[in-house]
C-alpha cells in the first residue's frame, strides 16, 4: 500500500507538473499569436530534433563500440598462434592444432560482425574472412578478395587488393600480381604505400627474371627515400620498405647498389 501511495504521488505530482507546464505554455502562445506562435512551434520542433539527434549519437557511438570490440575479438582469434596445447602466457586462451581450424574458427567469429553491423567494420570483416578462406577455400577466398577490392571503404579494399596480389604471386601468376601491384603503387595510399608495393613488384620482376625491371624499381625506392626531407631539410627516416629494397638492390646488383645516394649520417649531431 505504501508502494502504491509513493508511486501514485509521483503520477500526481507528474500531472501537477504538466499542468503548470501547458498552463506556461498556452500563456506563452496567447502573447505570441500569428507568426510569434509559429515561432514558438518552430523551437519545440528545433528541441525536439535536438534530443532526437542526441539520442541517435549516444545509440550509434555505444554500437561503434561494440562492433569495435567484436572485429577485436575476431582478429586475436585469426592471430592466434598454432599450438597443440595452451600459450604458457594465456593458459585459458583458444589452442589451434592447424592453420585451417584456426581459419574456420576467425571466418566463424567474422562472420558475425557482417551479420549485425555496419560499414567500415562490416567491410573490414569481409576482408578478414576473404583472407582466412584462402586457407579453407582458396578458390572462395580469391574471389571474396576481387569483391572486397572493389569496395567503398578504402583502407579494406586497398588491403583486398594487396592480399589477392600476394595470393597470386604464390599461385606463380606473375603477370596478374604485377598487374596489381603497379594498381597499387599508383594509389599512392598510406594503407600500402608506393614502396611497399614496389618492394613487392620488384620480387615479381626478379621471379620473372627481369633483373634490370627489378633493380631499376629497388633502386628507385632506396635513393627517393635517401633524398627525402622534411620541411626543415633535415633527412627524412628510411621506412622498412626502403631498408629492405637496399639489402635486395645490393645482392642482385652490387653495381647498381653502388651508385645510390649516400645515406644520411644517423645519430645526434654533437654541439
């Protein structure tokens, strides 16, 4: 009973409130008759939309977490080590005794993101199950890569593109890797850079024994980063890309190693 006192003052004094609140309101319309009331109908609107919009932000950031931390969960399974028994560092942890269990088990948890969100991460999704399928299905798997490299979301097509490239340098369709890999390069994106897919199409020129192709292009990537600089002028620092060209460049051709710009001296410079 006492319950239902409380609950039924809280109603009362709802209805007080709202009472007062019309009473406001209708007193507020009389002073702003014709054009002030539209005024005043056009604000409640502006409110309104304004708690509307609020609304959806809190929803949409809430599901962006969420589906945030479903691809987080889906690429620690796809980045599991193979082991036939647990990680000492994660005792509790999923154990995979072969690439391919490891494979289906990542499709499976992918899977769910694209079932229940949105883009970019039911692209970025895609992508993953493309790439873990070549384990599977490799067949399937090519083919989800060509669909996901036409994507809208960038970064997931671009990395699409970059693993159908790879796939088809390991099934020795040299031309077609080339193909993509000079797509690639002049995207000029910071996803796969220019010089990581020129590294990789210098690979596929030395396959094809086009030694002269190959050692043009490593030279090329090794003496612009030599050259780069920042807007003070001071040396830019080599990437990786760059790094390994150099050590390809001066094995498959010392001469041409030779001629490449010096490197800049590393270090702090004593005052």
């Amino acid at each position: 009973m006492a319950k239902y006192k409380k609950k039924r003052a809280r109603e009362l004094q709802h209805d007080k409130f709202r009472d007062t609140a019309g009473k406001l309101f209708d007193r507020l319309s009389d002073r702003l008759e014709g054009k002030g009331q539209a005024i005043l109908y056009g604000l409640a609107g502006i409110i309104v939309l304004a708690l509307v919009a609020g609304a959806w932000i809190k929803w949409n950031n809430r599901k962006t977490d969420e589906a945030r931390r479903a691809l987080g969960r889906a690429i620690a399974i796809a980045t599991t080590p193979v082991a036939t028994t647990a990680s000492p560092a994660s005792p509790t942890g999923p154990t995979f005794t072969s690439e391919q269990e490891r494979a289906q088990k990542a499709i499976e948890e992918f899977q769910k993101v694209v079932a229940k969100y949105g883009d970019p991460y039911r692209t970025e999704a895609r992508y993953f199950i493309a790439s873990n399928l070549l384990y599977v299905d490799r067949e399937k798997g090519l083919s989800e890569l060509v669909e996901v490299s036409k994507a809208s979301v960038v970064e997931a097509a671009t990395l699409a593109k970059f693993a159908l490239a790879q796939a088809k340098e390991e099934d020795g369709k040299y031309d077609e890797a080339a193909r993509l890999y000079i797509e690639l390069a002049a995207q000029n994106s910071t996803v796969v850079t220019p010089e990581t897919a020129n590294l990789a199409l210098a690979n596929v020129y030395e396959k094809q024994g086009k030694k002269k192709e190959a050692a043009d292009l490593l030279f090329n990537i090794v003496d612009a980063a030599r050259k780069a600089r920042d807007n003070d002028g001071s040396p830019l620092p080599e990437s990786a890309a760059a790094r390994e060209a150099a050590e390809k460049l001066q094995k498959l051709d010392p001469d041409r190693y030779a001629k490449l710009t010096p490197e800049a001296p590393s270090g702090n410079l004593p005052f």
